[in-house]
C-alpha cells in the first residue's frame, strides 16, 4: 500500500550509495595519511602508502583486462600483500579468491578451474605445490609472483610479473570505481563443506561492509587499535578484519608464521591490542617459552573461534593479560556471527562457571539479523532448555551469496529462508546457543576445515578398502584430528603406515587421519554408518592414549 | 556485464533483510534484558522492560489502525517516553514525526496537516500549545496525553488516552515487524529552512541503522556506555542516539530540562560517559555555581555542533575532564555526518593552534560516503586551499530520502547528484572542510535553526514595515540571535518595542529578535539585500554592546 512516504522519494546518487568496506581506505587515508597501517618485520606502511599501492595494483589488474566478476586468486600468507589484495582486487571490481595455503596441489587446481581465474597472486614459499596445481588446472591464469622481502623464501618464481615490480608501475591515482551494486561479488572462498568437491562461499560488497563494521562494533574496538595477525587471512577473509581494521584506522601487525616468539614479540613491541585466532594459537601463547614471553603495558582482547575455550586456558590467558572472547561462525556467514556477548554479572561467578558460559557460542552480532536453532524438518525452534537438540540457522545480511556455480548446494543450504548450517545446538533459557555436535562430516583441526568425505573418498580408492568412514578424534593440541575406520578385503594385510602413505599422496598432510582402526564399521539396519558410535570410539582410543603418555 | 558471480547468486530472506536500527532494541534485550537501558529521576526502566513497553505501544497503536506510512507526531522532552516512539512507532510500520518542544501553535498545526498526522502523542507541559494547534490544524490525529510522572507538568490533559494506561495494556509479545523496506520512511523531521514553509526531512531505516552504527564507530562509543541526554531528541531524532545506545547495550539518562545542577548530579551519579549539545551545553556545564560542580570519576566525551567550540570553551572543558569532538550535519543528513576527527599528532600543538584545527568542521562520518565543497555552478571541487570558497555538499546513505510532498524542494536539493547544504565551506589541503559562512538565511541560536526569512515574513505583514531583513547577530550565550533591519513607512513612529510585540505574536518566541534596527537597508544595484553587509553591521553592534556591560 503507497503512502506518502513513497511518493517522489526515490533513491539517487545523493542519498543511496552501495556499501563496500573500500571506502573505510579511502577515508583513513584521507583523514590519518601518516599513521601506520601496516608493519611487517621491518617495513613499515602508512595509510596513504597502503591506498596508494592498491590503487597502483587495482590499475596494474584493470590495464591487464581485469574487471568486474573476474577471479583474482591469491596464495599468500598473512603478510602485506595479502592486505593489499583484500583492496586491491574489488577495488577494479573482481574478486578475491584467498586460497588455504595448506592445500595439495590437486583442490588448488580444482579451485582455480571452477572460479574461472584470471590471475594468480602467488607467495614463492608456496611454489612448489602451486606449480604442481598449475599443471593439473584447467586455467591458465595470469602469474603474479609475490616474493617476501621481510622472509625471504627459497620457492621458484613461476610467472612472468613480479608482485612489487607491478604494483610500483602501477597508477597511483587510478580511479577505482564503486562496486556497481553492493550485491556484488567481493571475495569467494572455498570450503571443504560435506561433499567432496569444495564449494565456492560468494562474498558481497553489503555483507562485507556490514561485518566489517559489526566486528568493530561487537568487539568495542576503538579508533587507532593495533591488530595482530594470527588468524589466517584464507580463512573467511579473515573474518572481515582487513577491512575493520581500516573503518578504526587501526595498524596490522603482520605474521608470517604464527610463532611464539613472534607473537610475543609483537605484542611487547607494538602494543597489540587486539587478535585472533584458533585455540592453537593461544596454546601457543601460553606454552611459549619463558624467555619468549613478555611483560604487556596494556590489555590485550583475544577472539577465539573453532572450539570453545577451555576453563584452564580461560584463567591462564586471564593471568596473562588477555581477555578471551569466543566466537562462532562458518564461511557462509563470513566468519563470526556469533557472539559469546559476556555479561558482567557473571564476573563474580566461580571460574568453573564462567568457563561453562564462555564455551557456550552465544548470540547474534548486531550485523546478523536472526540466528535460531531450528527443527530441520518443520523450522519451527527448539524449546529454549539447553537440551533439545536443533539445527543452528542463521539469517541476515552477512549471510553468503551463495555458492558459485553450485544452485543445487544453494538452494538446499537456503531451504525455507535459512541458512542451514549444518551443526547442531540447543538454546538455553537466556537465547545463548551452544553447539552440542558438529555437522557430523567436519572435523575441525588446528582451526582447519577437514571433510571427513574427502579423506573417505580417498581411502575408498585404495584397492584393498571395502569401506571408510572417519570421523573426528579429540587431540590435546589440535583440538581435533582425523581418525579412520576402515574395512578391507579378506586378502588384505594392510596397515595403518600404508594408509598413511597412500593418503599423503592424495591430499594435503594435515588431513591424514593420525589413527587407523581395522574393523567392521558400525552400521544401521538400513547401512547406514553410525558415526555416533564411531565418535564414542575415537574418543576412548584418544583417552587411552592420553593415559599411556 | 554479466559475470558466474551474477548467476543463482539472488537475495533472499536467508541473506537478505532490510537494514533498520529496530533489531538494535530486540538484540540488547535478547542479550542483557536486566541491564538498566534507561534511567530518568527515580525510574530506571531495563532492556526487558524497554522492549516489552515499545511492543505494548506498537501493539496499541496497530490496534487503532495505525500502519505503514503513517505519520505518528510527538510533542515530547527527552523522557522515557520519547526514546520509546523512536522504536514503538517504526515497530507498527508508522513514522516518527517528533517536533521541536518550543514551536508556536502555528507551526505546528502547520507540520500535523502537513505530514498527514494520524496520532499524536502530547506531553502535558506542552497543552497550550498543542491545545491551540489543534484547534488551527485541518486533521484531527488520535491524541495520547502523556503525563511526566517524575517531573509533574501543570497543563491540561488534551485527549482521550493516557500514555501509561496505553502502555500497559497492550501486548508485550506484539510480533512486530520489519519495515518491507529499508527505504521505507523511519521519521520525518521539519527543517525552518531558508523558505517560510518547514519542509518534512525524510529519514529511511537503511540511513538510521547505518549512521546509528556510525556513531558508535566514529566516536568509539563502548559497549554499556552511559548517555546523558544534553540535546534534545526532536533535533534530528537526537543525531540518532536513541538507536546507537541500543547497538551497544549503554544506558541512556533523560533529563527534562538542561540544567547545570542536573547535568552535574548525572555525570556524577550515573558515571556518564557521553553526551552531546550545542555550546550551550558547554556553557552550562562550565557555568554552573560551585556547588553544583562534582568531580567525575570517569573521563567523558562530549560531542558538540551547531558551532565551532571557542578556545577558551575547549581548555575549560578539558581541565574539567571533557574530551570534545566538534561534529557538523544538517537535518538533511540525519544530524552528524561530518567529524573533526582528531589527530593525535596534534596533541602537541599550543592550545590556540589545537582550537583553531578542532574548529574546522572536519572530515565525512564512515557512514557518508562522499563529502566535498563544490562550486555550486559545475560541481567541481574547490581547490584545497582552505581559501576557496564553494558549496559544502553530501552524498551517501546518510542523506535523507527528500522532502515530504515537496518534489520542487528535493529536486534542487539533490541536483547534480549530491545533496547541496547551503553552507559554504573551504577545503584545507588535509581534506578537513570548513564552514565559512552559513547558509545563508539560517540563524543558529542556542542550538535551533531560525529562518531569518520567517521572521522577514512577520515584519512585512505589519502594516507599517516597507522593508525587512533579519540576519545573525553573535550573542555570548545564544551563539547567534536575529538581528532585524526595518524600513518603515513615512509617517510611522513604530519602535523596537511595538515590533517585539508584534513578532511575539506570530513567532515563538525564541525567534523574535533581540535587536531591531531602524534604517534604509543596504541593496545591490538590482535591489538585492546586501545581508554580508547587515551581518558586519549586526556583529559591530554586538561588539558595541559587549563593550558596555
């Protein structure tokens, strides 16, 4: 029904713009010019370096035919190029295709052939695998070689362009333009998901722009906070993070490696104010030598994801100067949507109890507009008594595009106006969810998104295999690694050790499963494998192992 | 072009939902429902039961019929009630019409007819007013007497409903609703402008959420911060901090009246952390008797506009332990989109240089996209000479979707693509703007817009007045106040006096002048008053009367 309000009140260049997290560079280079945005070793970029060399790479891609809905596909590690990409690449109107630098030659070459890319921004430490994947790839993108000065790295160049050589070429003041809709694509990102094949999570320009902002929102981070990198920025674009960083006109400190001595280093040295990362990173901090550890001037916000925080971690950090918060999210969702939002009254709780309420996921960020756990079959949400199980689902406008070239994938993860996301939770009384199981086919290791499928689909080519089923198994230091069940053929003397041989030719070494156990699986009445059962298994084998050590 | 990443990638409900600030309430209730959202005198009012309160007036209000597009006016203070509207009206799918506490009965009626009002809520310290504006407005709005309990008001109660009993018996578990739009209309705002007739300001729920957020960003605005109201909520729907507080669970202090003792006793009770208002404010603050003075435990941010804050202002406010930001909008842009954001550089100038850097008007909120100083003729950019004269003017979300019902009015004011303030501003080379001269009929005084052209229409209805022409004068207290220049006829002995009289009568009475004086006024060649000539004239005055007290 037309009111007044609809009436000669259009949209229009004056009163409508699309949102894109670009112009947060183009402002704090604007308005802090001199301040650093970025340190790296020993190198140092200011805000109006840091625009200026993205705009001279968004020149140098856009001279090169690159433009909009082109893939730009980059394997770098957490270092000032990969910031630069994050601008660089939408900013001629393509996008950025970050690729895990963990992965085998064979998915890097399934990426780079499904997202069609046009270019290949690859860091020389990674040149061995790259070239494999080069070879196996359909495309023949164009090879941009990234050589780190600050760490030099011993892999070949594989391409024609050098990474500083083009952007130094590049026009300073290329007119980069808006993004045409802010429905377009900024970033796509592969996850490894329930089947095989890994599927293509398309990123907009709106949803970007909106987590980018909810981070600085949700997580109180104020103007001039520096930012430590020790969350991959492969992962979900590292959680929006290069592009908050900029709306506070903040400073990255980049890492290479997430080392110990590194991280302690800069947090003493740089006044880190702020990172994030897997619980292995904050092992890491804790468990770091004594001699690598430093006194800290301030305090230090710490956002964890992947597994919830363990209470003696929890009051460990705390003696050491950090406060944890706990996030959850997924790649559809660009990262954390979900917020462990602490309440105050529950400083004075025993540390048992607020360890309790911290491993709970949590609630919304301002930036999701619905998160529920919902009944799969009717979508109707569970009673709120922490106990019946549903499925977590979320809605709003940092919820992905969808995946690319995927409308089958699309459809079923959208079913009924939710994203589906596959893991399963309850909702307490006070609305916090907490996730009681993992989408049963994921295993989470290191932070790291491991298919239990694909490690299936490997084993089962193996001649001798009948049948596979894997699942996670609890690890002290991984959180979680794979661990195989596995049928063979009569004949067969197969072991563990020749698995592992098999597997480590045919997909990246992190996701061999560290345990083989050669039984008949447990199936239902109807064949279907009881991953449940499976579970209960891996987790006594973990736990009799943990009490031989 | 269409790209893969156009195609199967649709919006929909899962990754789709219209920006509005209304989840701001759901959330902060969800998350810390016994979190004291509101606190005015002795009535402290939670997130729960803020919610549950704006769901009962939303409930009510669509229960008489109330719905999209329809205008709901309030003749509020900054009391509960009012932060109330700011959600409960948009929750029924109608729009916020607050207006100003100090208009005449003419204006309003004006404003009622104008935007078509359907309800109207009325404190009863404003029954006379609002009595007499009724009684000239054409439609006939559905009054709802609200009564301050916390600070009781003399007038009459106008209609048939009562604030509270409404409340209280709607339905707390209303389901209200998303707008269908995030361009749907949230408010409406009237401006004096620079013609007679106000003109309805459209605000969309995507400009209110975003520049809601804005603040939050541009200020570093913490989670639970304490907000003192200081300036008023009908002033641009209080720069839209009646939704930021929400986005950050902060708690929000109402005060009826700006008082120094008031103010003080809440910095001090409540531990305030922000506020914002004219220099007035400041004035008030720095004023105040001895005793009403306490000393504050907590550093505090005040947000200031409407007028550069002088350098003696600044230092005071600092050695009271007030850190100022100097903010710039219009209504048209949703109140504040423009920042002097402080550069920490800066800190080491004297404090004349720090005041004459911190009253430049600054640089474009996140929220903006595009701020600039034109020349009005080609809309090219000034050069950045801090010299060069032009046309300060916006572009981005946070610009008002136009005028109500006036498409000649919006259609200039956008013309070109960007939204033309009237304010004519310079450049520095850092990209800081500056205003140089207002636009060019608007008089600013403690805070309010008075259109000198209103008031020039009063003048020349009185038979006696040839010729009129108000402009500023610079007031101590006020910042600026009308000064009025009159031609009379021939044979008349009219005095300041008898024009005072007159204009009290046709005029709130904060818009009649302070000074009127009586000669030919100054005109170009083509009878063109020469009002940069009247503005030196009235400033010399005001010097001269300076002189004598």
């Amino acid at each position: 029904m037309s009111s007044i309000y609809d009436r000669d009140l259009e949209q229009n260049q004056a009163n409508y713009q699309p949102l894109t997290p670009l112009t947060f560079l183009e402002r704090a280079a604007s308005v802090f010019p001199d301040r650093i945005a970025i340190i790296y070793g020993d190198v140092t970029i200011t805000y109006a370096d840091f625009y200026r060399r993205c705009r001279q790479l968004a020149s140098a891609l856009a001279q090169r035919g690159i433009g909009r809905g082109d893939t730009v596909s980059v394997m770098l590690a957490n270092t000032p190029a990969m910031l630069e990409a994050h601008y660089a690449v939408p900013m001629c109107g393509a996008v950025l295709h970050s690729m895990n630098t963990r992965l085998d030659a064979g998915v890097i070459a399934f990426q780079l052939d499904h997202a069609e890319s046009k270019v290949l921004i690859t860091d020389s430490g990674f040149s061995t695998t790259i070239e494999a994947a080069l070879e196996l790839a359909a495309v023949e993108p164009l090879v941009i070689d990234y050589c780190d000065r600050v760490s030099p790295q011993s892999g070949d160049r594989l391409g024609t362009l050098d990474y500083e050589a083009l952007v130094n070429a590049g026009d300073a003041e290329f007119a980069w333009s808006m993004p045409a809709s802010e429905w377009d694509a900024i970033s796509v990102n592969y996850t490894s998901g329930t089947t095989g094949d890994p599927k293509g999570v398309v990123y907009h320009h709106r949803g970007a722009c909106l987590l980018a902002q909810g981070n600085a929102i949700t997580a109180s981070i104020p103007k001039h906070a520096v930012y430590l990198w020790t969350l991959p920025m492969f992962h979900c674009n590292g959680w929006c993070f290069p592009w908050t960083m900029s709306a506070v006109s903040g400073t990255h400190i980049c890492l290479r490696e997430v080392r110990a001595d590194a991280i302690w280093a800069a947090l003493a040295e740089h006044g880190v104010t702020h990172l994030c990362g897997a619980p292995v990173v904050m092992s890491a901090i804790l468990d770091a030598q004594p001699e690598h550890k430093r006194s800290l001037d301030q305090a230090v916000e710490f956002f964890t994801a992947a597994a919830p925080p363990p209470e003696r971690v929890l009051s460990d950090m705390r003696a050491a100067g950090f406060n944890v918060t706990h996030l959850y999210g997924l790649t559809e969702v660009y990262g954390p949507a979900v917020v462990n939002d602490w309440n105050t009254e529950w400083d004075s709780l025993a540390a048992e109890q607020q360890a309790a309420l911290k491993a709970r996921q949590g609630v919304r960020y301002h930036a999701l507009e619905e998160l529920d756990v919902l009944d799969p079959e009717t979508l109707q949400p569970v009673p709120r008594d922490g106990e019946t199980l549903g499925e977590v689902m979320f809605r709003g406008n940092v919820v992905m595009k969808g995946y690319l070239k995927n409308k089958a994938a699309t459809d079923e993860a959208f079913a009924g106006g939710w994203f589906h996301s596959g893991d399963l939770g309850v909702v307490y009384p006070d609305g916090y969810i907490q996730l009681k199981d993992r989408s049963k086919d994921i295993i989470i290791s290191g932070g790291e998104n491991i298919s239990s499928i694909e490690i299936e689909e490997v084993l089962h080519k193996h001649p001798h295999v009948t049948a596979a089923a894997v699942v996670a198994m609890p690890h002290a230091k991984w959180g979680e690694t794979p661990c195989a069940f596995v049928e063979v053929v009569a004949s067969s003397n197969l072991t563990g050790d020749d698995l592992i041989i098999w597997c480590k030719q045919h997909m990246a070494s992190f996701k061999v499963p560290k345990q083989f156990v050669f039984d008949t699986i447990a199936k239902t009445s109807t064949g279907k494998v009881q991953k449940f059962l499976l579970r209960q298994q891996a987790a006594r084998l973990a736990a009799a192992a943990d009490s031989i050590y």
